[in-house]
C-alpha cells in the first residue's frame, strides 16, 4: 500500500498520478478540505484567493495534469496590458518597473552610475569566495547595490517574502548564478538561459501567455482534482507518528479523535518540513534534524474591493512590489480584478495586499481591526481611495512560506542522501525542488511516477 500524507496541491497531484496509474494508496488529509494552500472563496461577488493568486504553466506536469484533468478549455488568462504594467514603490511613488533591460535604461528607477555598472557587468571579473553565495551577495557584487535594493529585492520577495542577504542565490534565482559561471555575466548570460527556456518550453507545447486562473478562483484545480480521488481521501486524518520496521512504514494518525495507523510499503511525505520532522524524529533523526532547519516565514493577504471610479490611481495594473527602504506595511498589492476582471462585479475593483514575510512578521499577530486600519489606510493614501471600501478580508498564513536560504544546498543534500537510501520513502512538497504550485505539481507526479 502507498500513502501520501497531506492533501496540498504536492499531495494531491501525486494522488492524480497513482490514480491514472491504477495503484492502491491511500492519502491522509488532517483537514476537512484538501488543497492546502489553495483556496479560493467568493464574497459579495468577488473571488478571492487565500494563497497563490496565478498558477504558471511552465513545466511538462502543469500542463499534464491540466489536460488530464480536461481544464484547458477553463483556463483563464490575464488581461494582457494589465499583466505586463509593473510597479514598484520608491521613494513614496509608484514607479514603472522595468520589465527588460532596454527599458530599465529608459527607467527613472535608476541612477546614471547603476546604469553604467549595468552595461560594464560583462567586464566584472568578481568571483564568489562560497558556492553557496547569498542573492543579495551575488547581485550587489556583479550589479551593485541600487538594482539588488529597487529591482532584485522587490521581485523576490514577492515571491518568497525573505531577506535577499539570507537567501541563497542557487536556491531562489538560479539564473542569475548559472548566467555567471557559464556565460562570465549575469547581462549575458541570462539573456542567453531565458531564450534557451523559451525554446525548451516551445518544444513542450507549453503556452506563450503563462499564468491563469479559473473562474471561480485555483480551487477549481483542487475541486476537480478531488473528485478523481475522492475514495482514497481519509479525511481530518492528522498524522502523528511514523515507525519504520521490517522495510514497512507504520503511520499512526488521530482521527475523529481515535488514534489509527496504518502500514504501508511505500510514502510520499507532501507535509510541511516542520511537521515531517516531528513525524520522523524517532527512527530517521537525521533526516527530521535537518528538516527542523527549513525556516518559514508568515504571509498575510488582505483583500479590499471597492468602487472603481473611487480609485484615483488610472493605470491598468498586475501590481506594485515595495522595496525595503519604503517602511511601508505590504510586501506587494495585487491589482486583481485589473489583470482578471471576473474577479470583481462590474464598476467595482478589488485588490489584494500581501504582508508579513521577514519584512513584517508581527503584522500576522495583530487584530483583523488593527490590520484593516493599517493597511486600509495606507493603501487609501498611496492609490487615493476614497469612500471606503466595501468588502474587507484577511487571511493569515503563520507557517506560510517556507525559506530556501544559504545553507539549504547542505540541507538538501542531506535529504537527498537519506531519500537515495530508502527508495519507499519520497517527500513532494513546496520546501523541497521549487515553491511554486507548478514546482508542486512537478514535483507530486514525479515522486508518484517513481513508485508505478
Ligand atoms: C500567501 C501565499 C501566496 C502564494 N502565491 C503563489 C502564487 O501566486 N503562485 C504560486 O505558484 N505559488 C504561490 N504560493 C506558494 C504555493 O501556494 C505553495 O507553495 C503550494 O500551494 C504548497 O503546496 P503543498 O502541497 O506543498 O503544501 P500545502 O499547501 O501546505 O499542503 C500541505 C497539506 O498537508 C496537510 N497536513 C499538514 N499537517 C498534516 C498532518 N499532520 N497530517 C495530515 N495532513 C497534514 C495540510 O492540511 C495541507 O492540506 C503562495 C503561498 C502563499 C502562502
């Protein structure tokens, strides 16, 4: 028997594939609901989404299971001027961000000097003392220190919600340290690696316009992925303790307040590092030490809608990313119903703040009041918001994003070495190989195909 602990889109995608497969497993899901991180949810007729607001289709196994599912025909892609109009905050104002380099040379972001260390990057001859090189180390050295503080920095966190100088370079934008060691040049070479990928994802069929959701929001991926392995889903199944004898794993889980377990031959761990490492500690204590080191950092989103003709902001927008110097309460605003507009009535905008990440850990502890006027009320001043908003929303994330920083290549390795020896035991999930749902995806259906 194989099961899968945990019900995210990691848990769920591998379900998928042992399903297709024709396999007996058995996923055990702590909550009354799967999806994990994915839920969307509909509130005076807007959609909002709790977790990830857009999907890439930027893998063969997104794309897979997209049309395995029969979901091409449902994909919604953006509004394709609002998706490419980027800002960033500087300085108090909302200012274009550039999306290629001929426009950041054209950009107001950018002093005359940062500019020129751009353009000479290809002559830098620095070299990393470490393998394991932080990001902000990388891009300040090869790029200087403005474009890591009003471009790296913005747009990775964004993503990851961390600390540039803690994160490492291999791990988060791997691109950039690749364009150095096999080009000489971030400039060059990453010019260079991003064509190559386009080519590659050409070759795989994959879509030029990337990113989509559905009309009610990505739980649509989980409901229809749920109802394919519906049967195999214990539910508000909490995982407790996993013991290992006898090549078989015994996994001991509360359910309806009643501790059950259940053995099986073969696991696929798509739990977040913190709680394996608990499940583990006593027979693979190795592993569990070095899952305990993952940090994770809190993420909030806090949604606002209100009447469009309020906004004095005009632009049609993806978002605006904030830089650290900025001291503003958000990482990023998310212009929803901009790039989506089935996401908002008609006349009626919505957007949606992320906060937290090491930025602002301590705004996920405050009261939905205390969060609402702070946040309502800066993002009334810097869009000029007038009359309020109608709808209010908050989702706290406390465990929320997991942190690839230096030291996980040794982290990794280390999984690796324990996953190279017992090949039943396999871990899908967004701190291992990738954060994003479509890394999720990827890495799920791999981790099943392993086992078929
Ligand atoms: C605010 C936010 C915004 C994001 N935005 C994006 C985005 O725009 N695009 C993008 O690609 N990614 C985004 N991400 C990242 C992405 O959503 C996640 O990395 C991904 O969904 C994680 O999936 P997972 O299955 O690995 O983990 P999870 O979604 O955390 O699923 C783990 C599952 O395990 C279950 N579980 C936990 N403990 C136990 C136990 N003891 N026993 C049984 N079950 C248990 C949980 O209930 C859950 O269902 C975002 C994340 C956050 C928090």
């Amino acid at each position: 028997m194989i099961v899968i602990l945990g019900g995210g889109i990691s848990g769920l995608s591998a379900a998928f594939e042992l399903k297709k497969a024709g396999k007996e497993f058995i996923l055990l899901e702590a909550n009354k609901q799967v999806g994990g991180q994915i839920q969307s949810s509909q509130k005076q007729d807007f959609t909002l989404e709790h977790g990830p607001n857009t999907v890439l289709v930027n893998n063969p196994e997104i794309k897979k299971i997209i049309e395995d599912l029969g979901l091409w025909d449902e994909l919604i892609f953006p509004d394709e001027k609002a998706s490419s109009n980027r800002f960033v905050l500087k300085n108090g104002n909302i200012e274009p961000f550039p999306s290629g380099l001929g426009k950041m040379l054209k950009s107001n972001l950018f002093s005359i000097s940062t500019l020129l260390c751009v353009l000479r990057e290809p002559f830098n001859s620095s070299k990393s003392a470490t393998d394991d090189e932080s990001l902000g180390a990388l891009v300040e050295r090869r790029l200087g220190k403005q474009i890591l503080d009003d471009f790296v920095t913005p747009f990775v966190t964004g993503i990851y919600a961390g600390d540039p100088y803690k994160m490492s370079a291999k791990y988060t934008m791997n691109v950039l340290k690749e364009a150095e060691e096999n080009h000489g040049s971030i400039v060059k070479g990453a010019f260079k690696i991003i064509k190559a990928k386009k080519l590659e994802n050409e070759k795989f069929g994959l879509p030029k316009q990337k990113i989509f959701t559905f009309k009610n929001g990505l739980q649509h991926l989980i409901t229809v992925l749920r109802t394919k392995v519906e049967k195999e889903i214990q539910w508000e199944a909490n995982c407790t303790k996993i013991e290992f004898s006898d090549q078989q794993y015994i996994i001991y889980y509360k359910q309806n307040g009643e501790q059950q377990s259940i053995i099986a031959s073969k696991v696929i761990a798509a739990l977040p590092a913190f709680t394996l490492a608990e499940l583990v500690h006593n027979f693979a204590f190795g592993l569990s030490s070095h899952l305990e080191q993952i940090k994770y950092v809190p993420a909030m989103a806090v949604h606002l809608g209100f009447q469009s003709k309020n906004m004095a902001f005009s632009e049609k927008a993806f978002g605006i990313l904030s830089r650290n110097a900025e001291k503003v309460p958000f990482l990023g605003v998310l212009f929803n119903s901009h790039f989506f507009p089935h996401t908002a009535p008609q006349g009626k905008d919505l957007i949606t703040v992320i906060c937290g990440g090491v930025r602002y850990p301590e705004i996920v502890e405050k009261s939905d009041q205390e969060v609402l006027e702070e946040i309502g009320s800066c993002l009334a001043d810097l869009l000029g918001i007038s009359g309020g908003f109608e709808l209010t929303n908050i989702v706290r994330w406390k465990q929320g994003i997991p942190q690839y920083d230096i030291g996980y290549s040794k982290i990794e390795a280390d999984i690796d070495l324990y996953l190279g020896a017992h090949h039943n035991f396999k871990i899908a999930a967004n701190y291992y190989k990738g954060i994003s749902v479509s890394d999720c995806v990827k890495n799920g259906s791999l981790a099943a195909q392993s086992f078929i």
